[in-house]
C-alpha cells in the first residue's frame, strides 16, 4: 500500500497532487488547441440530440453532484441550454416530468451509485437520451446510459472524492464548449480564447498547490473549530459547497456551504469571533458583492479565510488569511478554487488524528440505497 500511495501519506493527497495531470488526461485526444477543436466521441455522435434538446436534467449524489451544479452555471452561459441539477434520490421517486427532448446527464466517479443508476433507468424509461460522465471504465452507469464521455482521472482511492471532481468538471466544460460552438452561441475567437485558457489550467493547479504549507498554516489555526462557513458565488457558491462536504466527511467538523448572498437571510446569526468564513472572492463575476460580504462577516468578529486572484489587495485588507490561485476565466475558476479547500480538509483531518482515506460510516460508492 505504501508503494501505491507514491511517497505521500494518504491516497487523497497524492489524489489531489495528481490534479494537474489528470485534467490533462481528460483533455488528451479531445482538446485539439491547434485545430481550435473539441473531440468528444459520445457529443459528436449524439449532436442532433444535444441540440434539439429543451434542456440538459444532470443526475447524480454528493460530489458529483457539486460538478453537475457546477456545469449548470457552465452550460448555461455558454450554450445557452437550461440546466436542472437534480439530486438522483429524490428524483428517481419524484415522479419528474421528463420527456424525449430532455436530455439527462448522469455523472458518477464510481459509476456503481444505487440512486444514480435508478434514476438512469427511470429517464430511459420515459424516453430521455441518457449520458453518462463517469470515471470508472465500464461501470454499470457507462454501461446503462446511452452515450458518455470518461473522465480519466485515474483510480480515485480516498473516499474523499477529489481528483474525479475537477476532472468532472473538465469534461463537463469541454461539453459546453463544444455545444456553444455547434449552437452558435459563442463566437470562433472567444470559443479559440476558451481553449487557450482551458489548456493553461494543468500548470495553475499547479501553482494553486503551491499554497500547500501555508493552507496547512490556517489548518493548524483553525483545527479545533467546532463549525466552518464556506461561501461563493457564481461559479464558485459549488465549490463552496463542495469544500463544507470535504471538511465534513473527513474531519468531522460541522460546516455549511451557502451562496455568498444567502448569509444575511440566516447564517449570519451564527457568526462570531468562534467561526472560520472560508469566503471564495475571485476577480471578475461578483467581487465587490462578495467583498461586501466579507465586510458584514469582518463586523461581526468572524475569522475570514479569503481565497483570492493572485495579486489581490482588497480582500487581504480584510480577511485574516488569504490563499491565492492563478488568474484565469470565470467559469474555469472552480478547478483552482477548490485545490486549497481540499488541501485545508486534508490538513484539519490529519492533524485530528482521523482516518483520511476511509472515514467513519462512508463508503466510496454506495451501491445501496
Ligand atoms: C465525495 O467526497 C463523497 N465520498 C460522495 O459524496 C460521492 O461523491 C457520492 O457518493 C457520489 O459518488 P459517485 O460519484 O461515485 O456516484
């Protein structure tokens, strides 16, 4: 176990160490940078259905759920094609209003998730095109939808999904772009400047890792918390939710992730000089709404752990920690945001003395309901 754990302590920091290559694994043979061309077997083949599509219903559990809320504000910026993130528990028993011009997308690292698979089964059975975004190759999921892309991310062995996460959301970008081409709806030099800008994410992961001594800095500060608020905005209220279910299944540690404006209409009642805000406060998008949130948090004595664009000044003035990750577009923002929440759960969980790579009562794929 020691060999295949590569030098590192626990599966899920080497996971997470293996960001940058496997998001290049996921772009190989399907971002073509020189021909400014997306390749996707499963999209290219099924294109009629994609575009004649009302809308895209994503399916799925956990985190996997968090990339298809992810891909909601993606897909629908970009192509312009309505988006509903269902969770599949309460979907497949919803008696959902799904119909042949609906197009659903399962997406499930294990591809063995009981309420995933149900929910497939259930949208086939009324006529949807089913497609399935999962890691492992040949699954019961990539083997019941219709049409799929994998995500290549590698065996995942920690039960704290990370690198299917953003591989997820690569192949969930990939998607969207293509589909904005072949509907039009972004132009050939912006879809060209997304490309660009999508190639360079391996090495800003990288350099968000960068950050790992001094995330284990704040994690040392912050360990004993009883509670952690995360938030975001756009793009990034996911990843805010995503870094509260990290904290939660590894730690132990209560935490909640909420959209950044969402704090005043009740989580703000719980802040005081006790609780860690990790605030995601990006460039562009919603930065000075999020500032100002940060404002209210500072007024009430909060503990502010800013994640910011490299170079930022305003959020540093305020927060009591900031973490910086690489500039780069809006919507490819949640795959360098997350790496620093990921390494703050990590770290917390290790210096609790708590079992990282299999927590308590978690399996890594929940085959039952
Ligand atoms: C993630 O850290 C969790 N262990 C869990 O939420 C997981 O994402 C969920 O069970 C879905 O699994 P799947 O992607 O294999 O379907």
């Amino acid at each position: 176990e020691q060999i295949e754990k590569g030098g590192y302590n626990h599966f899920m920091l080497k996971e997470i160490y293996e960001q940058p290559d496997a998001i290049l694994d996921t772009f190989r043979g399907r971002l073509l940078i020189n021909d400014a061309v997306i390749k996707l077997a499963g999209v290219e083949d099924n294109m009629k259905k994609f575009l004649a599509a009302d809308r895209i219903i994503v399916v799925a559990c956990g985190t996997s759920w968090h990339a298809g809320l992810v891909s909601e504000y993606i897909f629908e910026d970009l192509a312009r094609i309505p988006v509903e993130v269902e969770y599949a528990s309460e979907f497949r028993y919803r008696n959902p209003v799904i119909t042949e011009k609906d197009v659903v997308i399962a997406i499930s690292q294990s591809g063995e998730t009981a309420d995933t698979l149900a929910a497939i089964k259930l949208a086939k059975s009324r006529g949807a095109f089913v497609f399935g975004v999962c890691n492992v190759v040949g699954s019961s999921i990539a083997r019941e939808t219709d049409a799929g892309a994998y995500t290549h991310a590698g065996p995942e062995i920690g039960v704290a999904s990370t690198k299917a996460f953003t591989t997820q959301i690569t192949v969930l970008t990939l998607m969207a772009l293509r589909l904005a081409r072949a509907k039009g709806t972004i132009s050939s030099s912006e879809f060209r400047h997304h490309l660009i800008e999508l190639e360079t994410i391996p090495d800003k992961v990288k350099e968000a890792l960068e950050s790992d001594s001094y995330v284990q800095t704040i994690a040392n500060i912050y360990k004993d918390a009883t509670n952690f608020l995360y938030l975001g905005r756009g793009f990034n209220f996911p990843v805010a939710l995503e870094g509260a279910l990290k904290l939660k299944e590894i730690s132990y540690i209560h935490a909640e992730g909420y959209p950044a404006a969402e704090m005043k209409h009740g989580p703000i009642a719980l802040i005081d000089e006790q609780m860690p805000v990790v605030v995601i406060a990006t460039k562009k998008g919603h930065y000075e709404k999020v500032v100002s949130n940060i404002q209210e948090i500072k007024s009430r004595k909060g503990k502010i752990i800013g994640i910011v664009t490299k170079g930022d000044k305003n959020v540093r003035e305020l927060a009591d920690h900031v973490i910086e990750v690489p500039e780069s577009l809006e919507c490819l923002t949640p795959l360098l945001t997350t790496i620093p929440l990921q390494l703050l759960s990590y770290h917390i969980a290790v210096m609790l003395g708590k079992n990282v790579d299999q927590p308590r009562n978690l399996a890594k794929s929940v085959t039952v309901e």
